[in-house]
C-alpha cells in the first residue's frame, strides 16, 4: 500500500457530541457542563488512556470553529485531489 502525504495536512481522528441546530444555548451550555464533569472523572480519563486517546473539552463555540476548519481542511484536499461523492 502506498501512501502519499501532503505538507501542511494532518489527520487525527476525533469524537465530538453534537446537537440539533437551534437547540437552546442553556441546553447546550448544560450538556457542555456534564461532559466536562464527566472527562475529569478519572473513570472516563483512563478508559480513554486504554484507548489510547487523549481526552480535550472545549467550549461548543471552539468545537463549532474545529469542526468548520477540519470541513474546509478536508474539501480542500478532496478539490486538489480531484475526489467528488457522487
């Protein structure tokens, strides 16, 4: 198998839990509070160490700004690539 790498491109996987759109902001602040309490339980951070990830909560305004970057990351790859999903 060969493999090409591109400069300046790094893919890491990542999980995130998301919402519908328009869910209310102390809906969403209320998740985001839980999430939180639960990553620092050290019951959440070594199942995530024996997965051999590393655990990172942001605000949902990061995560928003995270997802968008990756989006344009990746369609700017699949462009110069020449991919489409058809």
């Amino acid at each position: 198998m060969s493999r090409r790498v591109r400069a300046g491109y790094e893919a890491v996987g990542w999980a995130g839990l998301l919402a519908p759109a328009r869910t209310p902001p102390a809906v969403i602040a209320t998740l985001n509070a839980a999430v939180r309490q639960a990553m620092d339980g050290p019951e959440i951070a070594s199942r995530v160490a024996e997965l051999g990830a590393e655990p990172a909560v942001s605000s949902p305004e990061e995560f928003g700004r995270f997802i968008a970057a990756e989006l344009a990351k990746w369609t700017e790859v699949a462009r110069q690539s020449n991919i489409s999903l058809d």
